[in-house]
C-alpha cells in the first residue's frame, strides 16, 4: 500500500459547537481549542471552559491524532 492510500490514524475528541462553528484542540497545544482558520485569519484560542460559558455544546469528533501528549481533556480534567 503506497502512502496516498493509507488513512490518519484518529481518535476522538471533545470538539466544541457554537453559533454553527466547530472548535477542535490546538494540533500542538491540547489546552485550548480553535476555530476554522485558526493560525492565518485568526489567532483567537479558547479554553474548553470559555467554550461552554458561551453556550458551546460538547460533541465527541474522530479527529487525527494530535500531535501532543494525547491526553487532550478526553473528558474535561
């Protein structure tokens, strides 16, 4: 099997949905979480808990793996 016909390896994590607009775990920085066009239209982060002040609801998403401990708040500690 070549390299182009092999999948990302996934797990799933905690994302976040508010006003339509999926928040994922930073790829390096698995404390805070960030929205569409994070790290060229945007810089904004957000804690987990900011998240939810806001009305964000939790929802599990398969997502590649994150290029951290992997001990993304799997479960909000």
């Amino acid at each position: 099997m070549n390299t182009a016909d092999r999948k990302a390896e996934r797990d799933e994590y905690p994302t976040y949905v508010l006003n339509g607009i999926t928040y994922v775990p930073h790829y390096r920085n698995d404390s805070v979480y960030v929205g569409p066009g994070y790290g060229k239209y945007n810089f904004d982060t957000y804690s987990y808990k900011e998240l939810l002040l806001k009305g964000a609801k939790e929802k599990a998403e398969a997502l590649w793996i994150r290029g951290t401990t992997g001990i993304v708040n799997k479960k909000n500690p």
